[in-house]
C-alpha cells in the first residue's frame, strides 16, 4: 500500500485548519498543522512533506517570506505550495506566484475545491519523465530524471510546475501554444487556474534562464497568439 501523502497546513485560523484538515484527512492525506510561519519553517526542516498548503497572512514568518526560504533551500525547492490569502485582489495572487506558489485560493473558498487542487498539484509534481536522457539547448541543461535545469552548469530554482512548462516547451522547440493550450497541457482540466498563471509562471521561467529576461533567447512571446521556445536558441 503506497504511503499517505503528508501536507503539512500553515494557517492562523484554528477553525479553519480545522475545516482544511478534516477533508483532507476525509480524502486519505495525513496531515499537520502549524499556526506561525516560525513553527512551520522549524516542521518544513525536519519533515519530509508532499505539499504546503500556506497563507499569507501569518503570525511571525509572513507567507510570501516563508515561500521564498522554501524555494531558495535546494532540499524544498520543488516542493508544491498553495497559497490562501483573504484578499482577492490580482497584484496579491500574482505576487504569490512570483514567489513560486503552484497554484492560489482566496478566501473564502470551497473545501471541495481545495481538495481538488491539492490533488492536481500533487499530480503533477508526482509525474516524472520516462527518459533519463539530458535536453541541451545552447547554455540550458534539462534533466528529465532528475528534475534539474541548469544554465552554464548552475542549477537554477524551479517548481515542479515551472519545470514541466519549461520541458514541455523546450522539447516542442518551434511549435506556437497560446494560454489555454498551455493550461491544458501542464494544468489539464483544472477549471480554477486562469490563463493569467501562465504569463506568471513564463515571467518565473525567464527570470531563471535567460541573460536578459526583457529581450528572451529561448522562451518568446507571439504577441497575441502565446508562447515559443525558439528553435534557434
């Protein structure tokens, strides 16, 4: 029998933890809780989680902070987090995901809901390539096994899902996606993500790969269609 995934629940809102734990636990995932961003990055350290479910708002720590640590520590750098937050506005998702959040909820939110990203998310992360061969392409290295991409031999900081955007992309080198291609190849048929996460998360990639994010070499905008990996780089 395959072990529980473990999520570890930082939230300050006890009857909410409360509410988050009960159906996750409902659906068969263990998990933990922690109420300050200080105590959850001591947990984080000496646990081993699947997924981070993380609000913005905490005691101690403040979530977009604690994200950061997480994607900075090449140990938890892959781990999936989603973001809760009270407040609904774009900037506050958009900044969430800029930090490395794989996916966002505002409150309120359905539990049923959540449940059911916390699923795709680990879906995703959980989906490893078949091929054990490395991608080269001029100065960016894509390890399929590993999960690793690197640029002049340094691994650079990505999701789980920023790194199967950029495979997807690198390995279909020439070919136009627009958004909603995009969505539903990396995030299939989850109804919840917009087509904005995937301006974000491309702006996440550049930022990683490329000399000069402003004037790209691999990843490149066709204004009004999507995005290409040139086949040229």
């Amino acid at each position: 029998m395959a072990p529980l995934k473990h999520i570890l629940v930082i939230e300050d809102e006890a009857d909410l933890v409360e509410l988050i734990a009960y159906n996750l636990k409902k659906e068969g995932f263990a998990v933990d809780s922690s109420f300050d961003g200080d105590a959850a990055l001591g947990k984080i350290r000496k646990e081993n989680y699947d997924l981070l479910i993380l609000d913005l708002m905490l005691p101690g720590i403040q979530g977009l902070e604690l994200c950061r640590i997480v994607r900075n520590d090449p140990k938890t750098a892959g781990l999936p987090i989603i973001m809760l937050t009270a407040k609904g506005e774009e900037i506050d998702r958009i900044l969430g995901l800029e930090m490395g959040a794989d996916d966002y909820m505002a409150k309120p939110f359905s539990p049923r809901e959540l449940v059911a990203r916390v699923k795709a998310v680990l879906r995703r992360a959980s989906e490893k390539p078949v091929t054990e061969k490395i991608l080269k392409i001029g100065e960016l290295e894509i390890d399929r096994e590993r999960y690793i991409a690197s640029v002049r031999g340094t691994p650079v900081k990505l999701s789980a899902t920023e790194f199967k955007l950029l495979l997807f992309l690198a390995e279909r080198r020439g070919r136009v996606f627009s958004r909603n291609q995009l969505l539903d190849a990396i995030w299939r048929d989850e109804a919840f993500v917009e087509p904005r996460t995937v301006d974000v998360h491309i702006r996440r990639l550049r930022a990683q790969i490329e000399r000069n994010p402003a004037n790209p070499r691999y990843i490149k905008t066709m204004r009004g269609i999507g995005y290409v990996f040139d086949e040229k780089a």
